[in-house]
C-alpha cells in the first residue's frame, strides 16, 4: 500500500492537470471559432441590411424633402432637377436603420448583441451622414471594438446604378471579445463545473484513500497493543498454575492463596480489557440509552479518586480538590460519567512523572456545569492534542511499552459528554502537563 499509494496519487494528478490543459485549449480553439462565426453573422447581417438599402433607396414615392438645400424631386416621373446625388439618409431616419439591423441582428441568432452603427458617404474619408447615438464613443476605443465595412451599391440595372458606391454601412461591435465570452457562458459554466466535481471527487478520493491508510495504520497499531495487553495476563497465568501443581505450593496454604489471587487479578484484567473493547462497539453503532438521573459531583470525584489511591502513590503523588461550585448536582448517567471522570484521572496517571499532582476542579455557569482535571505530567504535543479523542489513537511515549490500554479511553470519553448534550477539550503543553475541561448542561432532562 505504502509503494503503491504515491503512484495512485501522481495518476490521478497527471490525468486531472491533463483534463484541464486540454479544456483550456479546447476554449481557446472555442473562442476563435465563435470569434469567426461571430463574424461571418453579422457580416451576413449587414450585407442584408445593406441589399435591403440598395433596393429601395429610391423606391416608394421620392425622397424625403426639407433636409437638405438644392434638393427638388417630381414623384411622378423620373425628372428632377438636382444639385446632388440622394444619399440614404434623404430616405431613411436613424431609428429605421437601426430597426432594419435588428431583425436582421435576430435573424442570425445575435438577438442580444450590442452594436453601433453609422452611414458614410466616404469609407476613406470616414464622412458620416448618419450614426447611431453612441456611435462616436464606441469607435474611438479601438482597442475593444471590432468594426465592419459594407459598401451599398445600387442593383445593376436601374437606372442610379453607381451613383450609390461611394456609400457604406459601418457596423462597430463594441467589446467584442467579452460579447464572444458571454456567447459561451453556459458552456463555460457547465465545463467549469463539470470540472470542479471532477476535482472535488478526487479530493474525497485521496481524502478517504489516506483516512483508510490511517486507519489501517492504527487499526495494526491496535491489534499490537491488544496482542500485547492481552498476552502479559496469559504468561502470568500459565506461569500462576503451574506454580499452583507444584507439591511446595499445595501444602503451604499462603503461597497457594498467592497464586491464586494472581489469577484472580489477571483474570479480572483481561474481563476488563474485553469490556471495554465491547464498550467501543456499542458506542460505535449507538447501541445504549443513557440513564439519567441527578449525581452529586462533589461526593462523585472523592469517591473516584479514592480508587487510585494505589496509582497515586506509586508515582509520589497527590489529589487536590477546589470544588467551588455552590449546587453540584447534574443529570448524568451514572455509570459512564463515572467512567469517563476515571479514565481522565487514569490518563492523567499514566502519562506522568514523579511527584504527580492532579487538581480537580468543579464551577457552576448559568446553564452549565464544569469540570477541571489539571496535571503536571508529561503533555501532549500539538498533534496528539488534535487526534487525542480518535478511535484507537495513542500518544506516543516512545519504544517502551510502559503505557496500557488500547486507545479506546478518550474515544468512549469524547462519545458520552457528546451523548450528555456536553463538550470537552483539552489544553497541554509538552513536559508541562495537561487540562481536561468538561462542561456538560446543569439539567439535561430539560434541555
């Protein structure tokens, strides 16, 4: 697993960072494509517009009077005197033009484009007759626009044919490039989140991939301490019996009571080992039902501490109690809050040095009840502190096995205060020792 993880890793990265790279060329071909349809519409569009112009310049009933000096014209016939040649805008307002390129815009599919227009009696010159009305700002922005030139020549034939040439339709798209991208933004949206769930899914996959190595990590980590925890007790009493058969044993009544007390004690540890490793199954399928009744914490936390009187001493140690909270009752269950108190004060054993002092107080807020377990023992590290209530994690103490236990304390511990409607957390410093802070609802049968 530890060989084949890392290439996992780097297959999964490689096709990933693959897909995108291909996905942003892909784009990049997409935009240049839409850029060329994008033009080849409205060049088609303005060509319409530009025919449609051509054809009825002159048709339907003369042009329109009054806008210009020297101009006279006979509707009834073709004779007319003329200062000038008639130009578009003698035939059409700016509103009609614009009216004309809009359905011809739809016509296309260009329905929501934006775009300037002006008609030139010069390409070259650049002699506008007519413009849209923001016309002039969009075409000095040269950067961002793109601009087209269509020429309007009348249809071969008629009778003005090439007196029309030298006039052009100018079609400006202003910020064209960001017209293009807000063509494709469906497109866009889909393929970037198509993307995103490609990722997150390998993030989950990675993610889990290293939670079940971790796993395994510490479920091998377990089974060793389980071996090792359960293998002590069995040597010490295959070694107990045959001491019990031997003839010196039998007859002396002190030596057998001895043996047989050693059993007896091996026996109830291993009992103990087991329920707690049936303790963490129940809990990890929630397979139990809290009794709740009100527990006086002040009479609770002696009565604890004075089955590690052993322990304490042992290790030079001492029990200090600062019971300061004025009521101390709390709706708990008994059996386990009174084993999550033992295994605080039990870890606060294990992991200590000499001349071991455990402070244990208790105040009163409002709405909640706090406990205090404060030692001067080893610490934790950063890392411990963060994974310290994890399923079968335990801190590391070295090469030496002196630390029993399976990792299962703080686990059962974290379970029943979440199960009291409760928090826990922890403080520490590395060689300076450890706070445990319980705080747990003053009446949980109400809450």
């Amino acid at each position: 697993m530890k060989k084949v993880f890392p290439i996992i890793i780097v297959l999964i990265s490689l096709s990933l960072i693959g897909i995108i790279i291909i996905q942003v060329n892909w784009f990049k071909n997409q935009l240049v494509i839409q850029q060329e349809r994008f033009i080849d519409k409205v060049d088609k569009a303005g060509l319409d517009v530009a025919e449609d112009l051509s054809k009825h310049v002159m048709a339907g009933g003369g042009l329109k009077l009054g806008k210009r000096q020297g101009l006279q014209l006979f509707p009834d016939d073709l004779s007319y005197n003329i200062g000038r040649m008639p130009t578009i805008s003698d035939r059409y307002t700016t509103a009609e033009i614009q009216d004309k390129l809009v359905k011809a815009f739809e016509k296309e599919g260009l329905q929501d484009v934006r775009f300037e227009f002006a008609i030139t009696s010069n390409s070259d010159d650049f002699v506008l007759e007519m413009q849209s009305e923001h016309f002039g700002k969009e075409s000095a922005d040269t950067m961002h626009f793109r601009r087209r030139v269509i020429p309007i020549i009348p249809d071969e034939g008629t009778d003005l044919d090439g007196l029309l040439a030298n006039e052009h339709l100018f079609i400006i798209i202003p910020d064209f490039k960001t017209q293009v991208w807000q063509s494709l933004t469906w497109m866009i949206v889909f393929s970037a989140l198509f993307t995103i769930i490609i990722i997150a899914a390998f993030y989950i996959t990675v993610r889990t991939m290293l939670n079940q190595k971790k796993m395994s990590e510490i479920k091998s980590d377990f089974i060793n301490n389980m071996t090792h925890e359960f293998k002590t007790p069995l040597a010490t009493i295959s070694l107990a019996v045959d001491a019990l058969k031997n003839e010196k044993v039998i007859n002396d009544k002190t030596k057998w009571q001895y043996f047989n007390n050693i059993i007896k004690d091996e026996n109830k540890r291993m009992n103990k080992h087991v329920e707690t490793i049936l303790q963490a199954a129940l809990m990890e399928k929630q397979e139990f039902k809290l009794n709740l009744k009100p527990l006086h914490i002040h009479e609770l936390l002696p009565r604890i501490v004075e089955n590690f009187q052993l322990q304490l001493q042992e290790k030079n140690g001492r029990a200090e109690f600062l019971l300061n909270a004025v009521d101390d009752i709390v709706y708990a269950d008994e059996v386990h809050f009174t084993n999550v108190l033992s295994n605080l004060i039990d870890n606060a054993i294990k992991y200590s040095k000499e001349n071991l002092v455990i402070k244990l107080t208790t105040h009163r807020t409002a709405k909640h009840f706090i406990i205090q377990i404060q030692d001067n023992g080893i610490g934790m590290s950063k890392e411990t502190v963060k994974r310290v209530f994890e399923k079968f994690y335990r801190a590391h103490t070295g090469n030496l096995h002196n630390v029993k236990g399976f990792g299962l304390g703080m686990s059962y511990v974290k379970s029943i205060i979440d199960e009291h409607k409760g928090k826990i957390k922890v403080d520490s410093n590395l060689g300076k020792g450890s706070t445990f802070t319980i705080e747990v609802p003053t009446n949980l049968a109400e809450a």
